[in-house]
C-alpha cells in the first residue's frame, strides 16, 4: 500500500514537471502523435500493395470492363502509396525537428505554430499565416 502513495506521488510530480519545462509546447505529445500515424501509414502502405497484386492476378481472368476497372483501381492504389510517402516524408521530417528543437516553429518565419494547428496536423511545418500565403 505505501507502494501505491508513492506512485501517485511521483507521477503527479513528474507530470507537473513536464508541463513546467514544456510550457510552451508538449513535443513528447507530438512525437507520439506523429510516430502513431507513421505506423499506421506504413500499415496502409503494406495493405496497399497486396490489394496491388491482388488486382494484377484478377485482370488476367475478366473481361475487358473489370480490366478497366482493375487499372483505375490500380492507378488509385499507386496514387494512394504515392501520398503515403508524401506523408511519411513529412512525418519524418517534424520527427527530426523535434530531435533538434526546431518542433513548432514555422520553417518560413520562425514564429511559433499555434498548437491547435499542430493538433490538428502534427506533421505541420508552415504557422497558418505562411501557409496561406504559400497557397495563393
Ligand atoms: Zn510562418
């Protein structure tokens, strides 16, 4: 039982303490987040391809209408894996920016990237204002 105090004890501190050192921002939170959907992207990735397969072993049994199908479906597939590592090369890049501080912070002005942003899109590198910007 004195066991148990203990332990409440020490998470309680240990979780005052992060949020003391992160006031700004919770990078652990994010790094979880971020390292969370490059697992399941890969898992995707992985699903991706065998269904890829399965659609070339089909198309050498069907008529011509399923072969049109078969090729659309596998120019969706190829489009899919090809925005999957899109992803994951943005995902790998906030993870090295967490590595080296850089997390949060706009790549084009510096400026802090508000958090609900980076809820939203652990992944992002660009503050709401230059992102627009970028877009127009
Ligand atoms: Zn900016």
């Amino acid at each position: 039982m004195p066991d148990w105090s203990r332990d409440d004890r020490d998470s309680t501190v240990s979780t005052r303490l992060g949020s003391e050192t992160m006031s700004e921002l919770d990078i652990e939170h994010y790094r979880r987040r971020l390292l969370a959907e490059r697992e399941q992207l890969s898992e995707t990735k992985a699903t991706q391809h065998e269904e890829a397969a399965t659609v070339e072993l089909d198309q050498s049994r069907t008529g011509r209408l399923s072969r049109m199908d078969a090729l659309l479906g596998q120019a969706m597939a190829q489009e899919q894996e090809r925005r999957a590592d899109q992803e994951l090369r943005r995902i790998a890049t906030a993870l090295a920016r967490c590595d080296s501080g850089d997390y949060g912070f706009c790549v084009d002005c510096g400026e802090p990237i508000a958090p609900a942003r980076l809820e939203a899109d652990p992944a992002a590198e660009l503050c709401i204002r230059c992102a627009e910007a970028r877009e127009h």
